[in-house]
C-alpha cells in the first residue's frame, strides 16, 4: 500500500516477544500483531529452529508431482484439528489467493456436476477478504474496493450477521439467485477490516443449517480469526456439530514468519475433481505453493497447540485483557467495548478529525504500535499477556486516548452519551 503519507515509518530494527525495537533502540508492544500474523511473539526461538532446520533439508520443491514431508504433516495435522471433516489441504501463499481457491474451487465443483450457471457468490457487507480482484469482488471494504470497482465481478451482498435480520435476508437472496449461489463467504465471529464487528457463534450454527438448505457452498474466511485468536483453534470451534465446506487460514498459520495459505475442504469436494478428465481437475498453481519451510513453520505452530497448554492459556489471556479494560466502559467517550478471544475492540465517540492517524502517532509516544480502524481502537496482541502486561496496555491505550481526546472535545451532540 502506497500513499503520500503524513505519518513517518518506523525503522523497525527487530523484534522481541511481544516488543518491536527501533533502529533508535526505541520500543513498541506490537498490540495489533503485525496486522494480526504473530501468535508467539518475535523471534520465537521454537518457530526460529523449524524454520532453520528445513532450509538446511529442503527449501523447495515444486508440489505438483512431488510431495514432501512439511506438507503431508501439516495437511494430516489440520485434518485432525476438524475431527477428519476438513480432511484436505490446498495451499496457496496468502490470504488473497487462498480466497481465490475457495471460490474457483467451489464454482468449479458445481461445473463438475454439471451445473455451469451455479458461479454465483454471496457476500456479506462489510466483510474483507482480500484484495486480489477475485477476493476484492467479494470483500467490501470501500477503501480498498472502490477505485478498483471496474474491474471486479458483481457479487449479492447481504448483511452482516451481527445486523436484525440478517439470515432472513441471507436467505431471501438464495431464493432470489434460484440455484445458481455457489457458495457465501463469511468471517465468523469477528469481521476484522471493517471494523472488529462481532456476533455469537449461534448465529454460524443458522447460517450452516440454511446453505445445506439451499445447496450453498460455506466458506469460512479464518485467515484472521483462525489460529487461536478467539480462543479455540478454529472460530467454527464455537459451534456444536457441523463445519463449514471450506475454511480458509492464513495469517498466524506461520506464526506470523513466513507466507502461506490453506484452504481445508471435504471429501465430497475432493472426490468432485477426481477423474482422468484435466477439465475436471482443480487447475490453479503458484510456484511457490506449500512451500516446505512455512509448512515446517506451521507445523511448530500445530505442535505448539498440540503439545503445550496454549489452548488452555488463551481464555486466561482473554480474562486479563478483559478485566484490565473493564474500567474503559465507564469511559465517557467509549462506546461498544467488546472482545471474542484475545481481540478486543471499543468505538470513539466524536473521535475528531484524521483519529485514527492522530491516535496511532501518539500511541508510538506510548511505546505501543497500534493503528485504529477509523474511530474503532482494538488490540490483537501475541499470545503471550499476564495480568501485569494486560495492565499496562489498558493503562497506555487510556492515556493515549485521554491525550488524542484533549485535541478534540466532546461536542456534546454525541447521541450514545446524551
Ligand atoms: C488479511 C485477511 C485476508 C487477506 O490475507 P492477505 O494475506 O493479506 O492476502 C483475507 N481475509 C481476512 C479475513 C483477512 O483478515
């Protein structure tokens, strides 16, 4: 992303668990985690020898007609996390393109049973999927949709989940496309670019019901909120019972070290593309596609959840974030205070001019790294709060926002706080 920019960058030296440092020896908590990528910290030492150890074996190789052992372990290990559901990785090599799998994939299927006009998607306002023109269609964010909206496939929006009436109007719209929906794709539990927007896991348990109902593909966008971020592994975790067709994980799947994207389906999706036909075969490749080494890094990452009481931690994490910021409700000028997992998020009221810039400048001065989604602050920090660190953050972000505040006072016209 490139614009004339005010605000200078950070020279960013190296990282320390949670702590960048500057080329000055300046510090900065890396409250968001590095746009939501790290887990463990900086430099982690576990992620730092799987890594090393792989590229001292087998750094590449291409995976069409060779296979290796980082992929199989990895594809095996994720199937396990869904209980043998999801038993099958595709593997791209970022968010974006792992978005754009799920849906050439889904659309595809459907040709394979000989339904060529079902290539219809539903999408829902306010969700981001990436930024590729084919995950841009179906993303809508309008900052990064709107220059570019000539060239994207139009896609059927329908709205959020955590808006009234939603999964009526979801399906409203299936009923409209008449057979020809392929698949709706959804951030569950929290939509992250637009705002950190949240709703409850009964909500997904419906949403699933209706696309069986309706022969919908369901295609959980997990890049962010998979990996532990709402305290199970997977967000769908949070539902009882059925899983989505595809899941999408990207994000902390490295730990935030190297890029990688997975895309888990079913059997019946599978065995759709089996066949000596290359018409029905799932044609789509990046040359660097399950990359030996970020799958060596994502397997540590599975072995981490795997072998050490992480599962068991994150909810005591999400506690102390929780009761450190307890007192920011009270705040006059705080509106929406939320939290799914480790991510936690409040709304600005009268946040004044250019916020969102003015507040991350003097977060900086507060030895934290942070970046509001317009006049929504949240936190997104690496696994690894106690009650101490969790203090201290609740402590800066207050003082930030008293500082940022005093720059622009309270109208008074504010309707949530009248
Ligand atoms: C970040 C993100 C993407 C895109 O991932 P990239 O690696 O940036 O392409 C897609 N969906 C969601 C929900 C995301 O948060």
């Amino acid at each position: 992303m490139a614009r004339l920019d005010a605000v200078p960058p950070l020279a960013i030296a190296r990282g320390e668990g949670p702590w960048l440092i500057d080329m000055d020896a300046r510090r900065y908590f890396d409250a968001t985690s590095s746009w939501w990528v790290n887990l463990f910290g900086h430099s982690d030492a576990g992620l730092h020898q799987a890594i090393a150890k792989q590229a001292g074996t087998l750094p590449h190789v291409m995976l069409a007609g060779c296979t290796h052992a980082p992929a199989v372990e990895l594809a095996e290990g994720l199937r396990a996390l869904t209980g043998g559901q999801l038993g099958h990785a595709f593997f791209g090599s970022d968010g974006a393109s792992a978005t754009e799998i799920a849906l050439k994939m889904s659309a595809h299927f459907w040709r394979n049973q000989g339904l060529p006009d079902k290539c219809e998607f539903i999408a829902l306002a306010g969700g981001y999927h990436g930024e590729t023109l084919g995950a841009l269609s179906v993303t809508d964010v309008p900052v990064f949709r709107d220059a570019y909206a000539p060239l994207l496939r139009a896609t059927h929006l329908a709205p959020a989940l955590h808006e009234q009436g939603a999964l009526e109007a979801i399906e409203a719209l299936m009923q409209q496309l008449d057979g020809r929906c392929a698949a709706l794709i959804v951030e569950p539990l929290i939509q992250g670019a637009s705002g950190m927007r949240m709703h409850g896991p009964e909500l997904l348990a419906d949403l699933r019901a209706l696309c069986t109902r309706h022969g919908v593909h369901l295609i959980a966008d997990e890049i962010a909120v998979g990996c532990g971020r709402t305290g199970r592994f997977f967000a769908w975790d949070h539902v009882e019972g059925q899983r989505p067709d595809f899941v999408l994980l990207s994000k902390g799947i490295t730990g935030g070290t190297l890029p990688l994207s997975v895309v888990l389906t079913t059997d019946a999706v599978f065995n759709a593309f089996l066949s000596p036909e290359v018409a029905r075969g799932f044609l789509h490749s990046h040359s660097y596609t399950g990359n030996p080494i970020a799958c060596a890094a994502a397997c540590e990452v599975l072995r981490r959840f795997r072998e050490t009481d992480l599962l068991q931690q994150l909810p005591v994490q999400a506690e102390h974030l929780r009761s450190a910021f307890l007192p920011l409700a009270a705040h006059p000028r705080v509106t929406g205070l939320r939290q799914t997992g480790t991510v936690l998020a409040f709304d600005v009221s009268n946040p004044g001019e250019r916020f969102a810039e003015r507040f991350h400048l003097a977060a900086r001065r507060h030895e934290l790294l942070i970046r509001p989604i317009g006049a929504t602050v949240y936190l997104m920090p690496p696994y690894l709060l106690n009650e101490a660190l969790a203090g201290w953050l609740a402590r800066q972000v207050q003082a930030v926002l008293d500082e940022v505040l005093a720059q622009a006072p309270n109208t008074g016209a504010d309707p949530a706080h009248a």
